[in-house]
C-alpha cells in the first residue's frame, strides 16, 4: 500500500491518462490515415503502410476537375443546397412544435406527444418504399426537392429536447407579455426564441448534418440520376467494382472535404452545442 | 391511462399496417408484366430477317413512332454508346427519334437498379450474366424477339446462358467477363507464367506477391472446379446447385496441392482483393495475379510494355499438371419489359450487340466480343489480353443457374486452404472440408 497521497494520485492519473492516450489514438488514427492517404501519389488503391511515400494535391485537384460522371463539385452543391433547405425549415418546424406543446394547453396536447413519440420511433427508412411510390405518383422522384421534403418533413416529432428547453423557460415571462398585449405568435418570436440561442443551435446543427451522412433515402429516391447525387452516394460510387482502380484516392480526399463544412458548423457552434444538449435535459 | 394505453397500440398496430401496405404497393407494380410482355412477341416471330449491321426493315417497328428511349451503359462505354445511337439513327431515316438518352449506370448493379422502379429504369440495358435469374424472377425482362439471328451470330455459350426455360431473355454483349492471369514480364516469364509453381517461383526469387484473391467466392470457386467439383445447374427443384460427379481422392489431392503451394510460399500467395493489383504493379509490389477483364486497362497502365497476360496456369497434382477452372461470366443487353417502346427498344438493342458495335466496343474499350464473326477478327487475334480471355474462357464454368448458397461456402473454403492453421498434409481435413462446402453448398445443413 501506498501511504504517500501524492504519489497515488500521480499513479492513478499516469495510468488513466495512458489509457485515455490509447484511446485518443486508437479513436484518431482512422482519421490520420485518411488525411495523409488522402495526399498520397504512389499506388492506385490501398497500400500496407500508414506513412504516404510521396505526397501530393493531385488527389484534390482531380476531385474537382470533373472528368466523365463522377462530378464531386455537383454533388458538394446539391448536398449543400438540400441541407440548408431543410435545416431551415426542420428548425422552424421543430422549434413551433416545441412551444406549441410547452406552451399551448388544448384537449388533445398530451394524446399527441405520445404520438409523436411513438412514430418518432420508427425509423425513416423502415417506410422508404412506400416514401417511394408516394413521390413517385406526386411526380417528385428523382428530384431534390424530394429530398428536402423526406428529411424535413417529419422533423416535428422531434420536439422532445427543446421542448424540455423551453419547460425551463420561467412562464412568468409570457404572463408579463401578455399582460403587455403580446399575442402567442409574438410571445414565441419576440420572447422565447432570443433566450434559446443554444436549443437552435442544436437543432441547425442535427438537421443541417442529417442530409451528409443519409445514404439509403437518397439513393433510393435518385436512381440513375448521377448529376442530382448527394455526396453520401456519390462517394460511395466511388468505391464500386467499377471505379475504385481509378477513383479511390480521390474517394479519400472527397471524404476530406465531405467533412470540412460540418467539422467548420461545429466548431462555430460548439459552445451553443454543449448547452443546449444538457439544457434540455434539465426538466423533461 | 386506460385510453392512452389503447390509443398508443392501435397508432402502433396503424403503422406497422400502412408500412406493409407500402410493400405491398411496391410489389405490386411490378406485377403487371403481362402488356409489357406482351411488346416481347412485337416482333412476332422468330424467323424475322436481319440485315448487315443488325439492321432490320423499319416495318418491324410497327406504329412506333416519335421514339423516346434511355439506355443504360456503364462509365467506360458512354461515349462510345452515344456515337453508335447516333449511327443508328442514321441507319433509320424514316423514324423520328425525339430523344435517346444514354445513362451511365454499372453493369454489376443494373439488376438492383431495375428491381428498385422498373417503369423508370432504362429501356435497353447493359447487364452482367448472374443477374439473368433475378430479372426473369421479377418479369422486368423481355424475350428476345430475334432469336434465330442471335444464336445464329453469337458463340453458343454466351446464348445457351441466356437462355431461361427455352427462352432467350437477353442479348449477348460480350464473351469477357472473367478472370485470367496478369503478370509483369520482368518478374515471371512467359514460360513461367504457364505453371502455377513457375509463377510463384518468380515472384518469390523476386521478392514480389502473386494476388489471388482466395477469399473471394468468385475467384475462390477456381480451386473447386480445377479438383473437378464442377457446378452443374439446379436439381429438378430448381434452386439446389447440382454438381457434376467428380473423383473424390482426386479432388482432395487438387485442394491438397494448392494448400500446400500457398503453405510452401507463404507471404508470396497473397490473397488480396483483385483492386490490389493494378496497385501493386504501380508501386513494385506485385510480379503476377489473377485479375478480373475489369481491371485491364489498370493493370496495362501500371505494367506498360512489361505487361504480360495469359490463360489460368496449371497447377501439379501428384505429377499431373491441371488447368485451372474459373467461373466465366458475359455481359449482355437486355429490354425492360415496361418499356413504353417495346420494338424500338428491341431494334436498338438488337444492334448494339450486332457485328459493328461489337468491333467498335472491342477496338475502343477492349471488351471481348461474343460475335463469332468480330471474334475471329484481326483486333481480337492480336490483343494478348483477349486472346488470354478467349483461351481461358474454354476452361471455364459459366456463370449461370448459379444458387445463392454457392458463394458463402467457396469463400470459405478458400480461407481454409489457405489458413495458417491448415496442415497441408492433413488429407482428413481436406476430405472433410470438401465434404463440409459441398453439403453447404446444397443448403442441407
């Protein structure tokens, strides 16, 4: 036994902070191999050493230059565009959800949370087929504005979190509006929303990233339509039997910028991130 | 609470209720193959009379007018694609054309794309030979309507292949798709390159891997068929893989020899994805593999005059040297049965496959013709690569009538040829484990 308090303190931080290093790197190096392969010259597709021998933009510069179907810079914009569209209007719907049911007393309040909860807990592939034929008899398939409807569409039924954002809000603020003659309308725009900055950030962030990384939706609703890909697709394209001898480093450094605009979203928007995540849990 | 309870479940039994009415829907459209059938006998019978360059008279085409088509073909094919719809346009003066469009679209996934919404898949499509069954299953695909001058002009496996209860479904495209042995000639010689153990043995003296990918159903299958247990079509149920009767000490001693050439040069038989070798012939790690028709215009690049390409080499057993058998597939065009133009379509696909563009393909994109006239051509005679395909494509099982429950177990038994673990000694083992794929093979576990 160790009778010096220090000293078994010192051990035990050593020996977690090892274990944390271990894991930080084991959590890392994925990420390490596709930055540095993702600059690499030599080879066509994977090789069996971490440390690229020659280094290169080239990757980059392909990615970019368009050659044949594979159009990176089309499916960055198309990404881009579908995102802002239904983060805008998935933040409005979710956040009007959310003070209508924080706020708002009527008959059927409580019946409908539940049933929000319970059809917020079927996934939203498990109905793409029918998603499908829906568009489809709609005249929208194969089209991104399918896409925006399919991820924004259903965003209201997550309104648990700033719902429970917005029970923390004192309703003695609201008292005070209306007794000022502000209507719920202005309540909510004028009273509520500038005190949420973190509950907003949040849901621009989830709903922003939701459109990169969805793949079985868009590939379903866009079929052969190549030039309307979202990156998630395009990507993985890439790598098919067809393309990988000739696409697979542009693959890695597509995969790069893939991450470069939610990497910059979070970093902006970090310290809203981690308020709003646990200021929803106060009161639930 | 009572309430909430009983609302909660008849929401939940309401959901579960409209998502399998969605499959259901889905499923139904797909049905009605019947009227776009029907497009199939649009050219009525068998014997209908096809010109040079697969053209036919512009009556077959019926009341079709005003034509609007998509085709698909893959990445490698589509400009190529686009100047023969150009010609054939040209070939019919008295039909307008509004738009044929071409779509780039993978051949290894056209059949996944079309199971997805026929009605808005392409009207002609390029497709590799193992999707065949599930087409058919599905009804998506129409009979072909020229069948004598078909069979007539194709080499007879590529139509046999085709073929589903008598009827051929699809238009032979190429006789390539398959795998056959790349090889830098600096590091095995030519006389090498006809012996497996002559292979290795260059690689080895020079430091390099020979990729054989052993884990991969579809490369792995070789060590199966080279012992003599060979694929045969169904049983009379029509989904049990049928195999041909074979000798089974000889078998044994086939997986035996292999085991032991991978144990004897171990880390020089690699199994790595085929992908790998254009990679290593780029960066000097590789002397020889067994690499797909695919993957050709890589590897040449990467080799460049030390390029080398041959059939499958032997392999000795107990003093006999063996070929190997591979798994040989074709790529064909097919009609979707819901196309809108079922003759136009028909025509056009008729002659995409016909003499000309099969020539144009092979002197463009190095495809393998299945013509038997473009395949006796001087293009094919004095390519290395294609005569190396056409060589081993006479050693070869087809990829047809294959059951589902092949792949898993080839895989498998390829990883345990190969395994550290194996004793290649061990004739029990390898008794065993032939008898172990087989009965997985059958699915009679």
């Amino acid at each position: 036994m160790i009778k010096s308090y220090k000293l078994r303190r010192n051990i035990a931080n050593a020996i977690i902070y090892v274990i944390l290093a271990i894991m930080g790197i084991i959590w890392v190096s994925p990420f390490a191999y596709l930055l540095m392969h993702s600059f690499r010259a030599e080879g066509l597709i994977t090789v069996n050493y971490l440390i690229p021998h020659e280094w290169t933009f080239q990757n980059y510069i392909d990615l970019f230059t368009v050659k044949g179907s594979l159009n990176f810079p089309r499916w960055l914009l198309n990404t881009f565009v579908v995102a802002l569209f239904s983060c805008v209007i998935c933040t409005i719907s979710v956040l009007a959800v959310s003070y209508t049911f924080s706020r708002l007393r009527f008959k059927a309040r409580k019946k409908l949370m539940n049933v929000g909860m319970i059809l917020g807990m079927f996934p939203g592939f498990m109905t793409m087929i029918a998603i499908y034929y829906l568009l489809k008899a709609m005249g929208l398939d194969r089209n991104l504005v399918a896409l925006v409807i399919c991820y924004s569409s259903g965003a209201g039924l997550g309104f648990q979190i700033s719902k429970g954002f917005f029970d923390t809000i004192p309703r003695a603020l609201d008292e005070a509006a209306t007794i000022d003659g502000a209507n719920k309308n202005q309540i909510f725009w004028k009273i509520i929303l500038p005190m949420s900055a973190p509950i907003i950030v949040y849901t621009v962030l989830t709903s922003f990233i939701g459109p990169w990384c969805d793949f079985i939706l868009a590939r379903i609703i866009m079929g052969d339509r190549r030039d309307l890909y979202t990156v998630a697709i395009g990507l993985f394209d890439m790598k098919s039997e067809e393309f990988i001898n000739t696409y697979y480093k542009q693959f890695l450094a597509g995969s790069v910028i893939v991450a470069i605009p939610i990497t910059t979203l979070f970093m902006i928007m970090q310290k809203y991130y981690v308020e709003g995540v646990t200021a929803g849990g106060v009161k639930g | 609470m009572k309430t909430k309870q009983l609302l909660a479940m008849i929401l939940a039994g309401m959901m579960t209720a409209t998502a399998f009415a969605g499959c259901g829907g889905g499923g139904g459209t797909d049905q009605p193959s019947g009227d776009g059938g029907d497009g199939g006998d649009g050219g009525n019978s068998t014997a209908l009379e096809v010109k040079e360059n697969a053209i036919v008279d512009e009556s077959v085409f019926g009341d079709e007018d005003n034509i609007t088509l998509k085709v698909w073909a893959p990445e490698k094919a589509v400009d190529l694609t686009k100047k023969q719809i150009e010609d054939f346009k040209a070939a019919y003066p008295g039909k307008t054309f509004t738009n044929i469009e071409v779509v780039i679209q993978g051949e290894d996934s056209a059949a996944t794309q079309i199971l997805n919404d026929a009605e808005q898949a392409a009207d002609v499509f390029g497709f590799a030979s193992d999707q065949l069954n599930k087409l058919t299953d599905a009804g998506v695909i129409q009979e072909v309507a020229f069948v004598d001058y078909v069979t007539k002009t194709n080499v007879a496996e590529t139509v046999t292949s085709a073929t589903v209860n008598g009827k051929l479904y699809a238009f032979p495209e190429t006789n390539d798709n398959g795998y056959y042995l790349v090889y830098d000639k600096s590091v095995v010689s030519d006389e090498q390159a006809k012996t497996l153990e002559g292979i290795l043995e260059g690689c080895k003296a020079a430091g390099r891997k020979f990729i054989f990918d052993s884990g991969s159903p579809f490369f792995a299958c070789t060590y199966a068929f080279t012992a003599g247990v060979k694929i045969d079509g169904f049983e009379e149920d029509g989904e049990t893989q049928k195999f041909v009767d074979y000798d089974e000490d000889e078998a044994v001693a086939t997986l035996q020899a292999f085991s032991k050439l991978m144990h004897d040069y171990k880390g020089t038989y690699a199994s790595l994805g085929a992908a790998q070798i254009a990679s290593g012939f780029s960066t000097g790690t590789c002397g020889a593999g067994v690499d797909g028709s695919w993957n050709t215009v890589p590897d040449q690049k990467a080799l460049g005059d030390n390029y080398g390409a041959a059939k499958l080499p032997t392999i000795n057993v107990n003093g006999t040297d063996k070929q190997l058998i591979s798994m040989f597939g074709y790529k064909y065009i097919g009609v979707n049965a819901f196309s809108k133009f079922p003759r136009s379509a028909q025509i056009l696909a008729l002659y995409l496959t016909g003499d000309k563009c099969q020539k144009e393909r092979t002197e463009e994109v190095g495809w393998g013709p299945s013509n038997l006239k473009v395949a006796g051509d001087e293009v094919v005679t004095s390519s290395p690569t294609l005569q190396a395909i056409t060589a081993q494509a006479q050693n070869a099982v087809p990829q047809v009538n294959i059951a589902p429950t092949l792949w898993d177990p080839m895989g498998n038994l390829g990883n345990k040829l190969i395994a550290d673990e194996t004793d290649p000694t061990d004739t029990e083992f390898f008794r065993s484990l032939l008898k172990e794929t087989i009965v997985n093979v059958k699915d009679e576990a």
